[in-house]
C-alpha cells in the first residue's frame, strides 16, 4: 500500500472500525485526515472515536477541522 493513497487508507480504516479495532481505526483516519481534503463523514466518525477512546487532544483538533468543513 502507498502511504499517500487516500482510497486505500480509507478502506483500511473502515475495515479496522468494521473489526471493532477501534485505535487502529482511529490511526487509520487520523492518517488519511493528515493527506487533507478529508470529507465530514469520516471527521466525524474520527471525532466519535478519538471521544470513545478518552483523546480529549485528538477529539478537540478534529472538532476544530469538522467546524472548519461544516462552514
């Protein structure tokens, strides 16, 4: 897999949360929101886990990209 492929690190990532491998899902999407361009589902889904797995730094900066989209 290419580090800077978005579909690819997406479809881990979904496949992790599917799993139920919430951290590694969470690396996953935290890793395709760094390439950029992230779209709202998957900010979201990020913010909910970063809040499941107590990252109060992680759900906040998440937070913070998803009001920046939302607008």
């Amino acid at each position: 897999m290419r580090p800077k492929d978005r579909e690819a690190r997406k479809m881990l990532a979904d496949l992790r949360f599917d799993a139920g491998d919430k951290p590694n899902a969470a690396k996953e999407y935290d890793r395709l929101v760094r390439l950029g361009n992230a779209e709202l589902p998957v900010l979201q889904r990020l913010a909910v886990l970063y809040r499941e797995l107590s990252d109060a730094e992680g759900e906040e900066r998440i937070l913070q990209s998803v009001a920046a989209v939302d607008e």
